[in-house]
C-alpha cells in the first residue's frame, strides 16, 4: 500500500506530460530558399519535346519561404527574377526578336508527404503577378514598354534531405502568363513610329518550367 502514493505521482507527471510533446510536435515549420530555373512558352506547331516550350526562353533566380499548416499544408511565397536568354533551339528562327526582363511576385499552397526515408514530394497551386520589361526592334530604332500582368500555375516537385534540416530539391510548374504577339509585318512603318500599346498586345500563355533549389528550416 505504500507504494500506491509513488504510482500515482509517476502516472499524473505522465498524464501531464504527454500533452506538452504533441504540442511540439504540432508546431509549424518556417524555411528559406534559393532557386534556379528556366521557362519557356509554347512555339505553335512544334511537336518536338525538346523545343515545342523554349519560345522566348527566360533564365533566372529566386528566392523563397514557406510556412507549414495543419497536416500535410503548407503555404510559400517567392520573388523571382528572370530573363530572355539568345537560346537557339530548332524553329527559334521563327521566334519573335523580343528581349524581356521579369520579376515574379507568387504565392502558393500546397500539400506534401513522406515518400522514402529522407525524400518529400508536394505538388502546389499558386498565383502572382509579372513585372515584365519588354522591347523589340523596329527598323532602326526599338520600341520598349513596362507591363504588370497576372498568372497562375500549378506546380510539383520533391527534395531530399542532405543535413539534418537542409533540402536539395527540383520542381516543374506549369504556367497560364502572358506572351506577346509582335508582327512587324502587319505594322505601317512608312510614317509613323507605333506607340508601345500597338506592339504589345499580351495574351495568356502556356509556359513550362523547371527549377532547382536548396532550402534550410529555420
């Protein structure tokens, strides 16, 4: 009978305790990243899989956060810069001479999971805005504009764990942006130089992308 006061104290101190581990379990996860990438638009009638996506080819950087939620969720956010690159690939000779620089501002939620010990996959959908700077030749002069447009994409992807809270990961995302159909051909230029608003008329898209990142969990 002595030892029942002992049992007691021990089972209570367990009762309490047990709350406090899930309660730190539960506790959401921050990170920060680096990422590198390339997208492309759709070259119309080019069914080769290694050039029918490399219509004005942009090259970039970026960096970003993310915040996990309840269960598998988790929210990001990024900053992208990127730029057109002079990629020559089958039909580029065909591509509109467009130099093009952009910052992309995106969010996204999304939802991941353990597939293999050390390696995650998630897939993401996500919306932002384009910051483009955009010009064109037109005879011996350019033509420039700056244009804020929307887009959206839906993304997916895996990383693997190399240090205890590090990641090395790779993701592919496909994108509604907006593209330009510039023909000079269907220009008068015997007078007057066209205003930006007449060479530039942007249309939604369809891009693809692939990127590469590291991340650490702060």
């Amino acid at each position: 009978m002595r030892r029942f006061p002992l049992l007691l104290l021990l089972g209570t101190t367990s009762a309490y305790a047990e709350p406090s581990i899930t309660a730190t379990a539960s506790q959401p996860t921050y990170d920060l990243g680096l990422r590198v990438g390339g997208y492309g638009f759709r070259r119309e009638g080019d069914n080769n899989r290694q050039t029918a996506w490399t219509e004005c080819r942009m090259d970039g950087v970026g960096v970003f956060g993310s915040r996990s939620l309840t269960g598998p969720l988790f929210v990001e956010a990024g900053l992208d810069l990127y730029s057109s690159t002079d990629f020559n690939a089958k039909g580029a000779e065909n591509d509109l001479p467009i130099a093009r620089t952009s910052g992309l501002v995106s969010a996204a939620i999304g939802a991941r999971t353990t597939i293999m010990p050390r390696v995650r996959a998630f897939v993401q959908l996500g919306a932002g805005i384009e910051l483009t700077r955009v010009s064109v030749p037109y005879g011996d002069q350019t033509v420039r504009d700056d244009l804020v447009m929307p887009e959206g994409f839906f993304g997916a992807g895996f990383d693997i764990r190399v240090f205890k809270r590090s990641y090395l990961g790779a993701q592919f995302r496909a994108h509604v942006m907006g593209n330009f159909d510039y023909d000079p051909a269907k220009l008068d230029t015997t007078w007057t130089m066209p205003t930006a608003d007449e060479v530039f008329d942007p249309s939604p898209d369809a891009a693809a992308q692939g990127q590469f990142y590291f991340k650490h969990e702060l």
